[in-house]
C-alpha cells in the first residue's frame, strides 16, 4: 500500500481534527472526517494562535484568510486584580515583538476558515451526525463504529475527539480526570457596550490572589467585542463539561470587588459559558496499529498558557510529515508519538504550574504584589516562560527525537 493514497479517518472536526485533515490532504492522502455535531458553530469561544501554531497554518496556504479574522494585539500586558497598575509584557514597537504577539480570534473563525480549506480539496470529505462509539484496530486499517449504527473502515485512524475521546477509549480504556480544584468563565462583551479605555487592541491579563482574568478583542461579523476567560479557585466543581450556561450575578460573585472595568465587562456581558478545568497525566502511548491520537484526545491540558490549539496545530504538521515520510505506517505512527510526546507533557506541566503563578497570596496588596509581579513577568522570566514554545518549528523539527 502506497501511504501517499492511504484512506485515513479522522474522528471529530475541531480545529485538530480539521487541521489534521487539511495537511494530510495537501500531501496527497484520501481523509474522511467524522464529526458528532450536526453543524459545525462555537461563536462564543475566543483562542489565540502563538507563532508556532501560525507559521504553520501560514504554509497551509492559510495567511490571508487568517490575517482578515485575526487581530494581532499590539501589547500584552499584566494588570493587578484590584488597583489595576500595569505591567507591559512587549509592545509591538519593541525588537523581536513581532515573534510574541499573539493572534487572536473566535474558535467559530478558525473552524470556518479550516473547513473551507477542507472543502476546496475534498468537498465530500467532512461527515456530520456522525457521533463514534467505538474505534477498533483492524489486521491491516481500522475501525470506526456510531451511535446511528453505521460502520467505517479505513487504513489509518486519527482520533482527534476531544478530552472525552471513544478512539482513546478504545486504544487503552478510561483515562481518569483529575480536577484542577478551579472553574473557568467564557464570556463575550460587545465593544460598544465598554467605556472607551476598554477597547484597546491587547491582550491583558489581570491577576489575583486566588483568581485571574485573561482578555482581549476578536470580531464576529461586523460586530467588534471583548472576550474573556477567567479562573477562579472552587473546590466544589464536578462536572467535565466546558459549555455550561453561567450567570451574571453568579460571575460577579466569584470575581467581587476586583477592579471596576472587570465588574463593568461582566455586567454587560452577552454570552457567558462556565466550565471545570480537569487535567489528565500524559498518556503511556499514542498510537498502537493503524489508530492514534492528536490534540485534546491525547494530551488535553488547561488554558494557562494559550497553547492547547497550537498544540493541535503542532500535532498536525508531524503527523502528515511522519506518515508522508515512511511508506510503514505503524512506524510512521510511532515516529508521530515519539516527536510529539515529550514536548506536549512538558506544555502540559507547564500549562498547570501556571495556576499557582497566576494564583499567589503575594498579589492581595500592592506591598507585595509589585516585587512578585516584576520578578515572575521579568524580561528574563517570560522569556525564559515563552520563547521555548513559540519558537519551535513543527515544519522542520527533526522526526523521532523527542522536543
């Protein structure tokens, strides 16, 4: 079997599934994507993309679409929960800002824009209602096996469904969730609805003693708005679930008496999401036979550090190099698992111990909150933070040795 007309099946399309499938198809594979949703809409979710996951998306032939969805914030700041005193992290005048400087937009923008590249290449290739239940290797391919009662087989299976993903089930068993002991709200603002010093173009993130708020712009239409995702401490949280409907008062409750811009976002919030933030120890493995895992399914991690979907994006780019490479496809698979596995557990880890950073006692006063902030976002301290992620390059990162 030439791998270069491998029939391959991808299991969910998010932004790691339909990127998956994007550069498997640019290289010259048959894809099928299977997703359990009957249509493809998230508006009310913000990301950003760090350059690691843009130049990729950049050589998908991705640019233009991405630069007219996109706003590329020019500042990151920190800001104090309750005085609101600010730090700049980079100003897009500074040298080597550019590398930094996080793009940012809606999850339903970048779905969009990765389904109509899908579809130009293979118009039929996206399959929706069609929620797995099952993944089984086969003798020679794999299996998928939905809730309609239907079948499909196929060479290769990439499971890109999700934390909650069946092709991980079906490869290892249940995995455990292990709750993070915080609860994250997601809302959207319309601009017009803010005071005027709100509606800068930059990414700030406020941060607490036992809670923290990262915010910035996106676009939806012709509508400008603010979206935020905040963190807060709740010992109490026992659903998995990331699209439970939040109220106002409830938010406002978790965020009291922190600075008036934040209280005035909340109160004029449009859509407001709330979720439990779980974590899940690396996996033993990724791929066994023809069936592995990308994105969420096989490393999801918390929203600390904007890095989830560049992950997915990451994962992406190795595995259509690995199996476009070696004509073995479980070694290929493998090669995918070994390049993959300790850079995605070290962002995981990383992604974590971000909690106690942005969550520190020494923030509840100005006495103790400046030496802390001015030594934990220090030039030397972000760069140290950063620069390892961002400049990985997952188009030319040698395949098989460990990152």
């Amino acid at each position: 079997m030439s791998t270069k007309r491998a029939q391959i099946l991808v299991a969910g399309a998010g932004i790691g599934g339909l990127t998956a499938a994007l550069c498997l198809l640019r290289q010259g594979f048959e894809v099928n994507i299977y997703e359990q949703a009957s249509e493809l809409k998230e508006v009310g979710a913000g990301l950003w993309l760090s350059e690691n996951g843009v130049r990729i998306l950049n050589e998908m032939g991705l640019e233009k679409p991405l630069r007219e969805a996109t706003i590329a914030c020019s500042e990151r700041v920190i800001r104090h929960w309750s005085t609101g005193d600010t730090w700049w992290l980079y100003r897009a005048e500074e040298k080597e800002a550019t590398q930094n400087i996080p793009y940012v937009l809606l999850r339903a923008h970048l779905l969009r824009i990765l389904q109509d590249a899908v579809e130009a290449l293979a118009p039929n290739a996206l399959h929706l209602g069609k929620r797995c239940v099952s993944a089984t290797n086969l003798d020679n391919g794999a299996r998928m096996e939905f809730d309609d009662g239907s079948v499909v087989e196929g060479d290769i299976l990439v499971g890109a469904d999700g934390h909650n993903s069946k092709v991980r089930e079906g490869l290892m068993g249940p995995r455990p969730a292990n709750f993070t002991k915080a609860v994250a709200w997601r809302g959207l603002v319309p601009m017009d609805r803010l005071s005027a010093h709100q509606r800068k173009s930059r990414v700030a993130t406020w941060v607490g003693p036992t809670a923290h708020m990262t915010i910035y712009p996106v676009k939806w239409r012709d509508v400008d708005l603010l979206t935020f995702s905040g963190q807060v401490e709740n010992p109490n949280w026992t659903a998995e679930s990331w699209n439970e409907q939040g109220s106002t008062e409830q938010c406002l409750e978790d965020f009291a008496g922190w600075h008036p811009d934040i209280v005035e976002m909340i109160s004029a919030v449009e859509s407001l999401h709330k979720w439990g933030l779980f974590t899940r120890e690396p996996l033993p493995f990724w791929s066994k036979g023809r069936v592995t895992l990308l994105g969420d399914a096989s490393h999801a991690m918390v929203p600390y550090l904007g890095q989830g979907v560049n992950m997915a994006v990451e994962d992406s780019a190795i595995l259509a190099r690995c199996l476009t490479t070696n004509s073995d496809v479980e070694a290929a698979l493998k090669t995918y698992e070994q390049t993959r596995h300790a850079r995605t557990a070290k962002v995981q880890q990383s992604s974590k111990e971000m909690q106690h950073v942005f969550h520190d006692p020494a923030l509840a006063t100005m006495d103790t909150a400046v030496p802390y902030i001015e030594k934990q976002w220090s030039p030397e301290a972000s760069k140290a933070r950063f620069d390892w992620i961002y400049r990985y390059d997952a188009l030319t990162a040698p395949l098989g040795a460990p990152s």
